[in-house]
C-alpha cells in the first residue's frame, strides 16, 4: 500500500507517470501498475489520464492531500527511529523564548555545535508557546509555571524572581520593609489585559497580594529592567534576568525573606515554576535531544550561575 500511495503522489507532483518514472529511476509500467491498484482497492478514479496530460479526479483531489500527510509522518517517523537509534547526528529544531535565549543560550550554541560537529540548528526564537508537533520542533524551553501536557518536561533550573530597584530609588523614596509599603511605591509592570496589577508574595506558606501602581507597563521583561536600572522605580523580575546586576550592586533585591511571583488576580497557587526543557514523547530518546538539553543542564548549574553571586 505504501509503495502505490508514492506512486500515486509522485505522479502527483512530477505531473505524469512517465517523469515520476525517470526522477525514480524505474519503469514507467511499475507506475502504472502500483497507482492501477490503489485504484481497484479504493474502487474510484484518482487520475484522469489522457495521452497529452495527467490531472486528479474530483476523487483524487480529496485524496492527494491525505496520501501526502501519510507518507510524510511516515518519513518522520522513519527519520527519528534512525537518529534515536543511533548516533547523535542530523538537524535538531529548536524553540526559546527571546530574552532568555538572548542572554542563557545563544551565547553557548558555538562550543555545542564544536562539540558535536554531526548536528545541525534550526533555532526558533519566539515567546511564542508553537505547537511542537504542527511546528516539528525537538526541544523546546518553556519559563515559568508548566502547563499540565502530553509533553515530557526535564527542569533544568528554578524560576526564582525577587523585587528590586537601583540604589539611586531607594535612596530616595526608601526601602520597602513589607508587602504592603510596595502600595506606595512606583512599581513597573506588565501589561495584561484585564488591566489590574496585583503582586503575589509569599512566606512561611503564606501569601500576600499587592496593588502595584506605577509609571511604566509594558510586555517587554528587558524593557521593566531598564526602567529599574534608571531608577524608575521597583521591578519584579526573574533572577535571571537580574542576578547579574544584583551581584554587581546596580540593582538591589528588597523584601528578603519573601518569595515573590507575577499573576493576575483570581490566579490558582502556582504550581512547579521553572525553566523546563520540554519535548514530544516520541523525540525524548533521540541522542541529539538529550545531548542538548545535557549541554543546558551543565552550563545553567546547580544552582545556575546566575544566582551564585546571590543571597536570600
């Protein structure tokens, strides 16, 4: 069946059975014979055959489109069977969040491609959550809280985010000492929808939320960083995002002892935060896969350089 579904879509695309023949290097009667008898199996007319051209029955036209989806997750298939079983070798999608990728990733690519000269990168660099399957992606990372899913998740490192603001803005507006004083303050936020902006903070199991006002909103993390950094005001941030400019004293981390998280109003207790590398079941046990996401692992470390000049 599989041999007369090419046939049929190779006649398909090269337009005849004569070229589909010669670009596969057999007789133009094996064509024939093979598409003869998807025919006969499915008892209607796929091909109108005349001795100047080849054109799809109405019956043909719908079945064209399927035959091909066929054979093309047959090759997928057949593709990651061999490079599962095998050595770490052929193209290796990839899909990261902009930010992120920019400052914990991108910087690394060169020493794994050094490393591991028979793999190639597709890299997708979107804060967009693709659908892995449509998109025919690998591996992707994915911040924050994950999503319940068919996915196979490995954590690779917390999604710790702390309250900060330069020195030049608590010199002269003060050091909020609780929760509560950050009511009073100039906070930088994100920008949602439904237009209300509530900090969630967290010690000793309980939680606190705040009404946060403030000068800047936006959707961009790096956009709030700079605001922050020129003093602006108060920002809640990934440490990833600040840990460097908290170790260097361009930032400083206020509220210790308090755990703190973005959501929206109403949201359910947050479930496992982190930086996940999350990928298809089908794909986890590709040696280039895990390859990758071993290589991650040991850059970001435990805990990831970008808390170790860190306390609290």
């Amino acid at each position: 069946m599989f041999a007369a579904l090419g046939a049929f879509v190779a006649v398909v695309d090269e337009g005849g059975f004569a070229p589909a023949a010669r670009r596969a290097g057999q007789a133009t009667s094996s064509f024939t014979r093979h598409v003869d008898a998807l025919e006969a199996a499915l008892g209607t007319r796929l091909l109108q055959r005349t001795t100047r051209q080849v054109t799809l029955t109405s019956a043909g036209e719908a079945y064209y489109p399927q035959a091909r989806a066929i054979l093309d997750q047959l090759a997928e298939a057949n593709r990651a069977t061999r490079e599962g079983a095998g050595a770490a070798r052929g193209l290796l999608r990839v899909s990261l969040p902009v930010t992120f990728a920019r400052l914990h990733v991108t910087p690394w690519l060169p020493a794994f491609l050094a490393a591991h000269p028979d793999i190639a990168l597709d890299v997708s660099v979107t804060d967009s959550v693709l659908d892995l399957a449509a998109q025919r992606i690998d591996v992707a990372l994915r911040l924050g809280v994950l999503d319940s899913s068919s996915l196979i998740a490995r954590r690779l490192a917390p999604q710790r985010r702390v309250v900060c603001a330069s020195p030049a803005y608590l010199a002269a507006h003060g050091t909020p000492g609780s929760p509560a004083d950050l009511e009073s303050h100039a906070c930088l936020t994100f920008a949602f929808a439904d237009g209300e902006r509530r900090w969630r903070l967290s010690r000793d199991g309980q939680h606190q939320w705040v009404r946060v006002t403030g000068p800047l909103r936006t959707n961009h993390a790096d956009t709030i960083r700079e605001g922050a950094l020129a003093g602006v005001g108060l920002a809640l941030l990934p440490t990833w995002l600040v840990g460097e400019e908290i170790a260097a004293g361009r930032l400083v981390a206020v509220l210790g002892g308090w755990q703190a998280d973005i959501a929206r109003p109403g949201a359910l207790p947050l479930g496992d935060v982190g930086i996940h590398a999350v990928t298809l079941p089908d794909r986890r046990g590709m040696a280039k896969v895990r390859l990758f996401v071993d290589f991650l692992a040991a850059r970001f470390g435990t805990p990831p350089y970008w808390e170790r000049g860190l306390t609290g």
